[in-house]
C-alpha cells in the first residue's frame, strides 16, 4: 500500500479558547511528477469546557497552485445541485465524479450528543461566477435520514502561490428549534483513486481510470503546504496547516 | 485550421498627424517613429502539449494564423485563474506577452477569457506594446489549446 501519510507537521493555529482545527494530507502516489490522489482529514475539537464545537458554516482549504488541481483529468462532465437532490450522487455522470469523503457529524441532544457518520461524494458542478465548482453531497441514514449539498469553489488567493477550495456549510438543526449540528471529522479523497471513466470509442464505451492531480516533477525542500481555515455560526474560526512532502 | 478575420491586410497603418482624434500613446509613439501601426484582426493558435506536465504548469506549442502567422510557445499556468507567459513568432520578429483569463465552462472543454499584454518583441514587432483580447479552450482530456487573441486597436507596433 502506497498511503502515506506523510505529516511533517500538523499544527492548530487556534487557542483553547477557541474552537480547534487539526488538519492531515497525504498523496497517493506522493511521487514528483505524479498523478495523484489527494487525501484531506480535518478533525474539530471543541473550545475548552465545551462538548461540542460550533457548528460549522465554512471550509477554506488553501493548496500550493502548482499543484493541478483545473488540469486534472477529474470532473469532465457536470452534475446538477437538483440532479443530486432528486436522485443522489448515483444518478450523476461517471465523469462527474471527482471525489468521496465522510463526516462525522454529532447532534446535539440536551446533555448528551448523538453521532452520524454520513458519507460525501465530491461531483464537478456548473461553473459559479466564471469560477470552477463542485458540490460536496453528503448524506447519512442513521440515526437521521438526511441530505446536504455543498457548494465548493476554486478560488484565487491574493498569494499566488497558493489557490483555495472553499465550501459553504449551511446550517441544519439536530431537532426542530434545537441546535444546530455540528460537525467533528471531515475526510475527503480528491482524485482518480476508486474512479472508474467510460470514453466513446468505435467499441463502444471504454473504461478508464481519469488523470489525477498533478504534481510539480519537483516537490518543494519543505513539502507542500497545506492550510485549513474553518468558520463557525459562533463568529469564531480556527485553523491548522501542514506539510507533504514527495518521496 | 485556420481563422482569418482581418481588417485590410491585418496590418493598419495610421498617419498619426493626420488622425486628431488618435490617443495619446499611440501619438506619442507616432511621433518618435513617423509611423505607428496596431495589429488588428484575429490570430488563432492550435497548440498542442510539450510533456511532461509541471503540475498545473503546461507548456504547449504549435502554429499559428491568421492577423499573425507563425508559431506560438506558450507556459500556461492553470488554476482559480488562468495566466500565461507566450512567445509568438514569425517571419517579421517575435512578439513576447503574457495573459491572464478566468475560466468559463465545465467539463471537459475548458474555455477561458480575459487578456494578453505585449511585453516586449523583435524585428518588426521591437516596439509592440498594448493589450488585446484573449480568448481560449483547454481539452483537458489531451491538453490541446485553442487560444485566440483578438486586436482590439490596443495592441500597438
């Protein structure tokens, strides 16, 4: 197995005053030059004498721009935001897919909280204001039956070595005119790993496995540096980064 | 394949003292040189990729034609928005520029609008400068480029 989880560093840049982010990446194949899957895990500890965060209404993941993320070979065809909500993930293209993931989220219930894992399937979306989109489609069965399309967009930072995935998180409640629910660990693979492309061909459809990420055919000294920032209803953010480097 | 829209021959010629109602820049370079012309028109290249791919980075190359014939390299940098350094050649001299364009469109056809600036050149062109329209589409299954520069009256030599 090639996962690697190379961590060099993993740091929460928040107090304990405030809520925590901690973020891991990791590259499969993490070689120069590769085509690659890149793996995100972010985990959301709770401000000091809390139970839970805040409730979660903003991902800003900042990437190295050399790193080819438009180029990619991913999400050559779209999914519409009713299409998921009417048929779900299973009813988009193939070629729409670019990704999956999972949240952990956890409602909170008077004292106690209860936990759902749902699971996230990263589609390309539309383009948003001249702006190359994807939705984030998570859904979870037990304890509660639900759907949550998340909009994400590349977005330009004003450092041009680096461009960010944003993602809106809209707020839900656990119960009506309770709190909202929170989430606490986000995983999320982006790239060809699991994926599975059909090409028109004189044969008829050919599968193929779609071109992943890009990597630079030199990878920094330090590694690539990775940044999570998340925005809670609360007003408060918190923030974590982290290095990978290349084998 | 080609794509030809031209004013004239592509090459328009002004007699700035003759033209009142010229800008400035372009008076003040008429003036040093007698004559200045703006290369107007479309020039369309179809650029193919040099591998190996540099990340995000893509280098391409290929011909081109139309209001300029010859080659193009280009260094695309891909990403939230689309820059590039470019270097056109032809018969004439070089004309070096760079563009920056916002991607448009989903899918596996990428297109992207925005500029190209001269930044400089040789030959004929040792004084381009100006900017012109740029327009472009990636296939991101084979990373072709189709990138067309439209003169605008801006871009100046």
């Amino acid at each position: 197995m090639l996962v690697a989880w190379v961590c060099l560093s993993a740091l929460p840049a928040a107090a304990s005053a405030d809520p925590e982010a901690r973020l891991h990446v990791s590259l499969e194949p993490d070689r120069p030059g590769a085509e690659t899957t890149i793996g995100f895990a972010v985990q959301v500890l709770p401000s000091a004498g809390q139970q839970l965060p805040p409730a979660l209404t903003g991902v800003e993941l900042r990437y190295p721009s050399s790193i080819g993320v438009a180029v990619s070979g991913l999400g050559l065809l779209t999914c519409s935001e009713r299409t998921l909500e009417l048929r779900g993930p299973g009813g988009c293209p193939a070629e729409a897919w670019m990704g999956v993931g999972s949240v952990l989220t956890a409602i909170p219930l008077g004292a106690a909280s209860v936990y759902e894992q749902t699971t996230a399937s990263i589609v390309r979306a539309p383009e948003t204001g001249n702006r190359i989109a994807m939705y984030f489609d998570v859904e979870g069965d037990t304890p509660v039956l639900a759907q949550l399309v998340l909009p994400g967009v590349l977005t330009a930072t004003k450092a041009p070595a680096y461009e960010s995935l944003d993602i809106r998180v809209p707020l839900v409640e656990g119960i009506v005119g309770g709190s909202y629910v929170a989430v606490t660990d986000l995983h999320a693979t982006l790239g060809p790993k699991s994926l599975t492309y059909y090409e028109r061909t004189s044969h008829g459809f050919v599968p193929y496995r779609p071109r992943g990420i890009l990597l630079p055919s030199r990878c920094p000294a330090a590694g690539f540096r990775f940044t999570v920032r998340l925005s809670f209803v609360s007003g408060q953010s918190a923030s974590s980064h982290t290095r990978v480097g290349c084998r | 394949m080609l794509e030809l829209i031209r004013r004239g021959d592509g090459r328009r010629l002004v007699r700035a003292m003759a033209l009142p109602a010229m800008s400035a820049l372009l008076l003040s370079v008429a003036m040093g040189t007698t004559w200045a012309a703006t290369l107007s028109g479309t020039a369309t290249a179809h650029l193919h990729l040099v591998p190996p791919i540099e990340g995000s980075t893509l280098y391409e190359e290929g011909p081109v034609a139309g209001a300029l014939t010859g080659t193009v390299k280009a260094r695309l940098q891909t990403g939230a928005l689309f820059t590039g350094q470019f270097t056109i050649r032809t018969r004439s001299g070089n004309i070096l520029g760079r563009g920056s364009a916002d991607p448009h469109g989903s899918g596996r056809y990428q297109s992207f609008s925005g500029s190209f600036v001269a930044t400089g050149g040789t030959g004929r062109y040792a004084r381009i400068h100006g900017r012109a329209n740029l327009y472009g589409v990636i296939d991101r299954r084979t990373d072709a480029v189709t990138l067309q520069t439209v003169g605008n009256g801006k871009l100046i030599y």
